[in-house]
C-alpha cells in the first residue's frame, strides 16, 4: 500500500451522495404535497355530490313542485342555503326552477362555498326529471356563483 493513499470518501463523492439525497427529499416533499392537494379535491367534491344529493331529495320530499326553495328551509346549522344571483347555466331544455326565478343558490357547507341551479323537465307519460347542477369556484372561496368552474350534475325522478 502507498504511503500516500488514504482510506474513507473524496469531497466529490460526499457531494453527490448530498444531491442524491436532496433530491430523493424533495421528490417525497412534492408528492406529499401534491397527495394532500388531491385528497382536498376530492373532499370539496363529495360534499359538492352530498350538497347536491341534499337539494334533490328535498325537492322529491316536496313532490317537484315549482315552488320548491330550499332557501326557506336550510337557514341555520351545517348546511345554510340561500338564494343567489349567479350561478351554474340552466341545461338546455331544462326550466328553472322557481316560478320566474333563477333557481339559482348559494351553499354554504361548513368554510365551503357552493352555487347550485336547480331545474326540471317535463316529458309527457313519464316522471318530472329533477336536475340540480352544483359548482364550486377553486379554492372553494365565496365570490360570484358565475365564477363556478368546477361541477356536478345529478339528476332524479318524481311522479307529480
């Protein structure tokens, strides 16, 4: 053996297992990250499908009647709902509901804000289509209805 030569690592080697090691903490850091953001995602999105489910069955309880506001009965507790005036488009076909209304509303669900529209069609010999589309903005912030991007459409049946 040399007299020269030494055992253990050289600076270069020290450092590329540094950078090694940073990037393999940093690739973990984002995927954590990025985890967490779609788990959010997906929580505004079962309670935009639960919010939507809850405005339905409401309006089936009441027979599809035109007159349904769910306004006047969501005041207080987890779910509040109040009438709107922006919010996702009628679908083609489909009337408002609400007689010369919008059927347009804003849900508040827990720090989550939700604007719904909800409508009806009417096909003759068949049950009244209830449809009730329920958007969010991202972030899931307050601010306009019309400013919805993200939606869910649900639709049920009711014999009049």
């Amino acid at each position: 053996m040399n007299k020269t030569q030494r055992k253990g690592f050289t600076l270069i080697e020290v450092m590329v297992a540094a950078v090694v090691i940073v990037v393999a903490v940093l690739g973990a850091m984002a995927f954590r990250y990025v985890t967490a953001l779609d788990a959010r995602k997906a929580d505004i999105q079962i309670s935009a499908a639960r919010v939507g489910l809850l405005l339905l069955e409401g309006w089936k309880a009441e027979k599809g009647v035109n007159t349904y506001n769910p306004a006047s009965e969501f005041t207080s507790g987890i779910v509040i709902v109040s009438t709107s005036a922006g919010g996702p488009m009628v679908p083609t076909g489909f009337t408002a509901l609400g007689v010369g209304g919008s059927g347009q509303f804003q849900i508040k669900d827990n720090q989550t804000y939700f604007y719904a529209t909800l409508s009806y069609k009417d096909v003759a010999n068949q049950p009244r289509k209830l449809n009730a589309i329920v958007g969010w903005r991202p972030g899931a912030a307050q601010g306009s209805g019309s400013g919805a991007t993200q939606n869910i459409k649900l639709t049920a049946y009711v014999n009049e």
